[in-house]
C-alpha cells in the first residue's frame, strides 16, 4: 500500500499569459522547489513532474497529507504577491512499480481526486481517508463519479487552513 498525491496548477495557462513567459518560468522554479522540498522533508518520492504538476508518492496517506499541507500553506502565501492557486488529490492503494514510476487503478483514482479539486483544496478519497484514521480534519464526505471509472466514489476536504 502506498499513497499517490498529484498536484496541478490551477489555471495555470491564463497565468502564464499574464506574467509572461519569463516571470512565469520563475514562478514555476519557486512551485517546483517548493513541492520537491516538501515531499523530501514528509518522507515521499518524486514520480515525475507534469508541466505545472507533480506525481508524489508516499509510503503511509498520514505523510502525503502532512506534506499536500505544507505545499498549500506554502503556495497559499503567493509567489512575489501573485496567488498560487494548486489542486491536490490523494488515494491510497496498491500500485505496480516499474522503472522509477507507478502504474494501476491507484494511480487512476488519485489523478481523478485531484482533478475534482479546486485551487487551493486538498481532496482524499474514502480508502486515504480511511487511512488517516481521524489524524486530519476533514470535510466531508462527497459522492461523486470519477471520470471513465465505474461506479460513485467518497472524497474528503483536508482541511489544511
């Protein structure tokens, strides 16, 4: 069992457009410090970056949703006054592992959560939540389908405020 988090930009490309390119290469050197240095210090491994967006993963739900937290509380606080609003999901599940990244329904799922996600919220699905056995406060809980997957899922708030 591991916990896979994603983290993705909230309009990321109207952003860009109005700093420019140059000051948004910039900002995106600070986001990504940001995230590589929060998942270091919380015990997760960097699976790969995707443009404005990262892939985490993490051995236990309790140390990705201490480090989604921390990048919130960080980001929250803006870039040189400019907001920077992320979208973050987690699930936890079981996931192959092959050359440096992770594949599977896991992987699926959380990529899902964080899309559902609004800028500067955390969502976790019911079996993250379930393995943070009450170590977080949460919202909650949401039904809701999960784009191209089967069925209705629970999401959680992580109220990292």
């Amino acid at each position: 069992m591991l916990t896979i988090m994603f983290t993705d930009l909230e309009g990321s490309t109207v952003l860009m457009e109005s700093l420019g390119e140059e000051r948004w290469l910039e900002l995106l050197e600070w986001h990504d410090a940001i995230v590589k240095q929060k998942t270091a210090v919380f015990g997760g491994t960097v699976v790969k970056g995707q443009g404005d967006g990262f892939m985490l993963a993490f051995p236990a739900a309790g140390s990705a949703a201490a480090c989604a937290s921390a990048i919130q509380r960080s980001f929250s606080e803006g870039w040189t006054g400019v907001p920077v609003p992320a979208r973050i999901g987690l699930h936890t599940g079981n996931a192959k592992a092959e050359g440096g990244d992770f594949f599977g329904r896991t992987v699926v799922v959380a990529a899902r959560v964080s899309s559902l996600a609004s800028g500067g919220e955390i969502l976790v699905s019911q079996s993250a939540q379930d393995d943070l056995a009450g170590a977080f406060p949460l919202s909650g809980p949401r039904s809701t389908a999960l784009r191209g997957l089967n069925g209705t899922y629970t999401v959680f708030e992580l109220m990292w405020r």
